[in-house]
C-alpha cells in the first residue's frame, strides 16, 4: 500500500506495533488482483477487533476498481469506519460516495 509508511509510522509515534495491528489482504497470486470477497472474509473474521479499513480505491499497479459499495456497506453493518484513497480514482471513475455509505 502505497500510504504504509505514514500509517506504520504514524502507529510507532503512538508506541504501537504494526505488525500487532495492520491486517494485510493479499492478492489473488494468479491474477495479482484483490478479491472482494477475500477482503469481506477478512472484515468478517477481524470484525470484534478491526476499527478501521484503508485502501486505494483504484490498485495503481493494475488498475483494479474495488467494490467500494460492497465493501464499505459490509464494514459499516460491523461498525468498522472505511477511508478510501480515491487520488487514481478522482476523475478516471464515477464515484458516488454519498450514496455508498
């Protein structure tokens, strides 16, 4: 992720460990693509501990639109807050943020 040193640093200025506390998702291996229900699988697992979810919206290495409806709906109905990093998706894709809440 593009935005890991901020977040991992922005953790050790708080004496926390990001090994302890970021929960990476990893990519399809044969298709270097990030599978929404793997991600959805991860939230459900990690839902009584996870606070927060931030992801690119748009993959810069491939390209890749994530659900953000999907993903965003499935975090709220667990009480997880969601940040997008919409700066590849700004004017390449139709965002409807108010809408995908």
């Amino acid at each position: 992720m593009i935005y890991q040193y901020a977040v991992e640093s922005h953790l050790q200025s708080h004496n926390l460990d990001p090994a302890d506390i970021i929960l990476a998702i990893p990519v399809d291996p044969e298709t270097n693509l990030l599978n929404t229900d793997t991600i959805v699988s991860a939230l459900q697992a990690h839902a009584a501990t996870a606070s927060f979810v931030l992801r690119s919206a748009v993959q810069f290495h491939t390209g890749q639109l994530l659900d953000i409806p999907r993903i965003t709906t499935y975090a709220h109905e667990k009480g997880i807050l969601v940040g997008w990093d919409l700066v590849h998706s700004a004017g390449n894709v139709r965002l409807k943020l108010h809408e995908w809440t």
